[in-house]
C-alpha cells in the first residue's frame, strides 16, 4: 500500500456488495449456532447442576479448561475429526458458550425465590413443570445476559476460523493482508462489530418481550 493510496477504497465495496452480504450471512450463521446449541446443551446441564449442587463444581471446572484453550488450537483438533468443514469452527464455539451459560443458568435458577418454589409446589406443581413454567422464566434475565455475552464473543471468533477456510468475514481479513490491501479489512471489523451489537441489541428487546412483568414495574414506578 504507498502513501497516497486512500484508506478505504469505496468504489470496492460498492462492487463487492453482494458478496460481502453473503459472508455476512455466513458469519452470523457460524457465530450464532454455537451459542443455540450452547444453550441447548446449557439449561438442562444448568438445571441438574442446580438440583445437585455437588454437580456444579466439577463441570464448571471442565467448561473453564475447555474455554481456556486457544481458540485456534482447539480448532486443529477438530480438523482431524471433522475436516476443513463449518462444524470445526462450531463445535469449539459451542464449548466455548458453556462456561458462560452454564453458570448463568444456575444463578437464574438460584434467584428465584424460595417462596415462590414453595407457593407452585403447594398448588400442586411437580418438579418438572415448576421448573419449565416458574423458575426458568424468571430466571430469563440472568440467562439471557450469559446469552449476550456467549454471543458477541462467539462472532467475534469466528473470524479465527478463516485460518482454517471456515471464517466468514474473517476471509477479508487474511485476503486484506496478504494484498496490502486495508480496505476489505476495516470493512470486514466494521461488519463484525455491526453483527455484535445489532444481536446483542435483539437479545435485548428478546428479554423484555419474555419478561413484561419487569417491564411493567419499571413503567409503575
């Protein structure tokens, strides 16, 4: 790149619109079915750890080891087993997501109030429905904030994938570096971010149109 050459070349982008709405797509897919499967994996995970609390520590300590692992290491390791594919870049994700959202599962669990158990299990609700129709919805607000963390974390590394040719946008990110080339670069960090706080801003709205009775009681007071 000389010194005279622009920053950012928009002619570029705009000949590149389409391809980069695609990539776009491609990362939000790779960024986002971690965090579901994460949660999947997560809420009963989180709700055993929370009925038998000897649980817990054993399986976060295995969710932080795991999380503890360089991103592009455990990538490697998937490599011999799942090949050059889209799942070596998402089933690191999604073990990444655990040491997020398990925990916050069972402090959403934890916040519910004793009361309350009390109050559903005397109107004759076992455990299995008190658990689906009291606790975990009130339990929405603390899960949901593990959510946008595991999120915005999630799209942020799938970037790294593209070392393995399954990265997304990640792929102008290398491409910009071996042509000298910034353009494709910052337009690539720009997306990305845009992708993290356009999610996290959805998840937002998620909670409040999960959880109107804390709506409510903002709007009374």
């Amino acid at each position: 790149m000389s010194d005279d050459e622009p920053l950012i070349r928009w002619q570029w982008i705009g000949d590149h619109v389409g391809e980069l709405a695609d990539y776009t797509g491609v990362h939000l897919r790779l960024g986002l079915l971690p965090v579901l499967f994460g949660l999947i994996v997560s809420v009963p995970l989180g709700i055993l750890c929370h009925r038998y609390r000897w649980l817990y520590t054993p399986v976060l300590t295995i969710a932080n080891i795991l999380y503890s692992i360089p991103s592009l290491a455990l990538f490697m390791i998937f490599v011999r087993y799942t090949g050059l594919t889209e799942r070596t870049v998402m089933i690191p994700l999604t073990i990444y997501t655990l040491s997020v959202l398990v925990p916050n599962v069972v402090d959403g669990l934890a916040s519910v109030p004793e009361p309350v158990r009390l109050a559903a299990t005397a109107m004759g609700f076992g455990a299995v429905r008190r658990v689906v129709q009291i606790e975990l919805p009130i339990a929405v607000p603390v899960v949901i904030a593990g959510v946008r963390v595991a999120a915005v974390s999630s799209i942020s590394l799938v970037a790294v994938g593209q070392l393995i040719g399954q990265g997304g946008l990640g792929y102008y990110i290398t491409r910009g570096l071996q042509l000298d080339f910034p353009t494709p670069i910052i337009t690539a960090i720009v997306l990305i971010m845009l992708l993290a706080l356009t999610t996290d801003a959805l998840l937002v709205l998620a909670q409040r149109l999960l959880t109107p009775w804390s709506r409510n009681k903002v709007t009374t007071r």
